[in-house]
C-alpha cells in the first residue's frame, strides 16, 4: 500500500463466506476490503460497506477486490450505482487489484470500463 497505513473505520462484516472491512487510509482516502463471493446474502454486506464509505465524505473509495472470488451482476450494479454518486459529489471510485475471473464477470455491464481500476494494487 506505499506505506500507507489503515485506520478502522466502519465493521467487519461478515455473511455466507463473505467478508468486509471498511477503514480510512492515514491519506484520507476510504477502502472497502472484500474477501469471498459477492451474491445472494453477502449482497447487503457488502451494500453496508458501500454505503459507509460513500457517507466518510473522503475524496477517493478504494474497492480492494484481490480476495473476491466471484460478483454477481448485482453487485457489480452497486458499484457502478456507488461510483456515479460519488462522481456527482466530485469524488471518485478505483476497483483496486481484480482478477481475471472478476474482470471476465465484470464485462456485460462494461465494469472496468466505467469505473477506474488499479489492476495491481493501491496508488
């Protein structure tokens, strides 16, 4: 993470094999690590998660997804829901270190293409 380091902010949530942590980088930036398969229950984790960091007012939300092994449409729709709303209030989305299976899921809805990535990690 270039030597940033992270601050608890919001829970570690945790549903069907899915979990969240939502924190504050010590830049001022907000990160949402998910670990597991993104569908059915976890959906509303990872809403929450979503939501928290949309409400830190921060200038950037990180979406750390090197742990997700799955996203259903659903989700990918709340991340481009989330990425537009911050757009709207000048901020930004970055879909941090996706695989290529995420990346494959991703493309009906043009996710990558929409949303700012960093395939290789955080900034």
């Amino acid at each position: 993470m270039s030597g940033r380091g992270l601050v608890m902010h919001g829970p570690i949530t945790q549903a069907a094999g899915f979990v969240a942590v939502s924190s504050i980088r010590d830049d001022g930036d907000h990160v949402v690590i998910a670990r597991g398969s993104i569908e059915g229950l976890a959906l509303a984790e990872f809403g929450t998660a979503l939501d928290l960091a949309a409400a830190a007012h921060t200038p950037c939300v990180y979406v750390d997804l090197a742990g997700v092994t799955h996203w259903s449409l659903l989700a990918q729709a709340m991340v481009l829901t989330t990425s537009r709303e911050l757009a709207r209030h000048g901020r930004q989305l970055v879909l941090v270190a996706p695989s290529a299976t995420l990346r494959d899921e991703g493309a009906p809805l043009n996710v990558f293409g929409r949303v700012s990535t960093e395939p290789n990690g955080y900034p």
